[in-house]
C-alpha cells in the first residue's frame, strides 16, 4: 500500500481508498464482505455521502471494531426528501443528519466534514454566508466531531473559490482524462498545491465512460468538473478503451492529488483496483491514450490566440481565460489581471476577423461581450 499526506491535516492515507455510493442497495453482509477486505488490504480512507439511514446503519456495522484502522468522511449537506437524496442548506436538517450519521456508524467524530456538492457562486456565498455550514462545520471541528472541513463539488471555478478562501483542507472534485479540456482545472491543481489543500479525486473512470469499448466516448460535465457549463456531454473519439490501471496511473501521477475514490461493488472489483500497486509499469502506461482527450470541443476557447492579430490590439486569449476562470464572480486577483491588460473587452468593434480565423469555432464577439459584462 502507498501512502501519502492529507494535505495540511496530515493524516496518512493511502494512494487508493474507497468511494461507497455503489454499495448503495447491497445487503449488509455484501457490504461487510467489501470494507472488510479493503480495510484487510490497508485501504484507510472512505467516502460516504448517501444519507439512507438503513445504508448508514449496514456501514456501521461494517466498520464496527475497525474505526480505529480507518478514516471516515461525512457530507454536510446530503439529506433525505421523502425516499430520495438530496441536498440541503437548511442547518437545522443538516445538523439532523450529521448526528444520525454519528449515531448509525457507532462514532463521535469523522475525519474530514465536507461542504457537500457546491457547483455555483451563489451557493458557495451561502455556505460561505454567517449563519451558513461552514459555520456548521467549524463549530464541529472546534467541539471534536471533525478533524477536518472539506468541500467537494465539480466546477473548477468555485471549487478554485473555496480553496483560496482557507476555509478548507480538503477538496473532492473530478479527476480523469476528461479533465484535460476543462477550463480553470490547472489553475485549481495549483491552488491545491499552494494551499496545501488535499485533492480527493473522483469520477477516475468518469462514472465507467472510460471503461466502455466504443469509438465515441460522451462523458457528462458534471463527470469532468464542469458544471456550470451549457450544453451537452463533451465527445471523445477514442480506439481503445481505457483499464482501470490506466486511469489510475493517470490520476496519481497529479502532485495535487493526495488519494482516490473509485467506487466498489464487489471484492472482486476492488481487488482490479488495487492491482495497480503490484502492477508493472507498462500495465499502467497511458501516454498512447492521451492524445484521443487532449482535443477541445467545437465553440471552447484554448486560449492559443490563433485568431490574432485583433483590430485593436486585444490579448482575445488572456480576455477569455479571466472569464473562464472568474466562473460568476471574479476574485480581486482576476480583477487586478483583468485591468492591467493594455485592451479590455468593450474596446472590441466586432469586426469579426477573429471568429473567422478561430480553428475550434469559438463565438469571439459573444466571449469579449460577456468579459466586458462581468469584469467592467
């Protein structure tokens, strides 16, 4: 078992945990049989969102006289509406859950409480906001309930905002091959790295996509930390499926990232992916599948600045990369970066050379027009 940091808490995990949402409907002793082993073969770290309380209950007693071996995460957020998950800002039914979430797997603490599933400025403002969960969660670490405050979510713009704010130690987000052509996500793995805060990868296989014998992959945003984005799934032409090896390699070999959370149904799944550790290094090569992901879809600005020169002299990609990063509101540091351009956005005259000489099909004009929207 490799190890690594938790980021700034320093808790020890290793390189593989586990994600449980798809034990979700398994009976208690499937469920037992899969954490047994993972906590056999010194897996340390699991994730655990789902809010039913019988699910919550069969995980209690599957860690029974192991929580000492093992750290556990809860989701500040996740609730129940009637029979179905959802999310919830309301404290007081939040605060309900998280004890039941304490009470069902038999502990007085977890080691990491996240913010659960964020994706909009707006919503970070309220969790953000006096009275709000991060609150919540400040007051459980200060009382001994959580050792860490983590924010999971899959919009690289807001969870960039979060991890800036050093409200946080731990972010869960999106990380797999998809992730190559999504906008901010660099910037957001070098604010992890700056502020030490820990990236807990999800999605690795971008929900089994990756895994999947076809020569046209279509991998939802919310799979590839892009939330906030229109339209539809983004498509790959590939020639060859990924292995689950591939994509793990892929994943731990980003600095940022601290550990992984592939999802389990089985022991036998989980012993495919534990087989990364004693696997050789061709078994985990992917640099031949890198170049099908690493294409950006029609109308996504790269920022390569093909379509200069500009008329009036605008960096057109320096414009569009602050608007992608800003996400709805732009911090003080994009504003400053914004303003020492020597051109912005509303000096455009639309002339529209640059749209005709853009190779991905980005609408320039509609781009600068927002820019100038949000930064003036």
């Amino acid at each position: 078992m490799q190890t690594r940091t938790l980021g700034r808490t320093g808790m020890t995990v290793g390189a593989i945990s586990l994600g449980t949402e798809y034990l979700l409907g398994q009976s208690r002793a499937d469920i037992t049989r899969v954490i047994h082993a993972a906590v056999e073969r010194g897996v340390s770290y699991y994730d655990i969102f789902w809010p039913q309380p019988d699910f919550r209950a069969h995980l209690g007693a599957a860690f029974a006289e192991r929580r000492e071996r093992v750290l556990l995460s809860a989701h500040l957020g996740a609730v129940m509406d009637g029979a179905q998950y959802a999310v919830s800002r309301d404290p007081a039914l939040c605060e309900r859950y998280f004890a039941d979430y304490l009470r069902l797997l038999g502990t007085d603490y977890v080691d990491v409480l996240f913010l659960h599933n964020s994706n909009d400025a707006a919503d970070l403002d309220a969790l953000f906001a006096p009275g709000g969960l991060l609150e919540r969660a400040q007051a459980h670490v200060r009382a001994g309930r959580a050792r860490a405050i983590g924010f999971s979510g899959h919009n690289a713009a807001t969870a960039r905002r979060a991890v800036e704010s050093g409200a946080i130690d731990v972010l869960m987000f999106p990380v797999n091959f998809t992730s190559q052509v999504v906008p901010g996500f660099d910037a957001l793995l070098a604010a992890c790295e700056q502020h030490q805060v820990a990236l807990v990868a999800m999605k690795v296989f971008a929900g089994g996509r990756l895994l999947r014998a076809q020569t046209t992959l279509e991998v939802d945003e919310f799979l590839m930390g892009r939330a906030e984005t229109s339209g539809g799934p983004t498509r790959f032409a590939v020639d060859r499926p990924a292995t689950p090896l591939q994509c793990l390699a892929y994943v731990l070999n980003e600095p940022a990232v601290s550990t992984t959370v592939p999802g389990c149904r089985s022991v036998a799944e989980l012993e495919g992916v534990l087989a990364y550790y004693d696997a050789a290094p061709a078994e985990r090569d992917y640099a031949a599948l890198l170049p099908a992901f690493s294409h950006y879809p029609e109308g996504q600005c790269v920022y390569c600045n093909h379509c200069l020169p500009c008329a009036v002299d605008l960096d057109i990609g320096a414009l569009v990369r602050l608007l992608d990063e800003a996400g709805a509101a732009p911090t003080p540091e994009q504003r400053a970066a914004y303003e020492a351009l020597a051109g912005q956005a509303s000096d455009c005259i639309q002339c529209g050379d640059c749209e005709a000489r853009c190779p991905f099909g980005v609408p320039v004009i509609e781009r600068l027009e927002a820019a100038a929207a949000l930064y003036e």
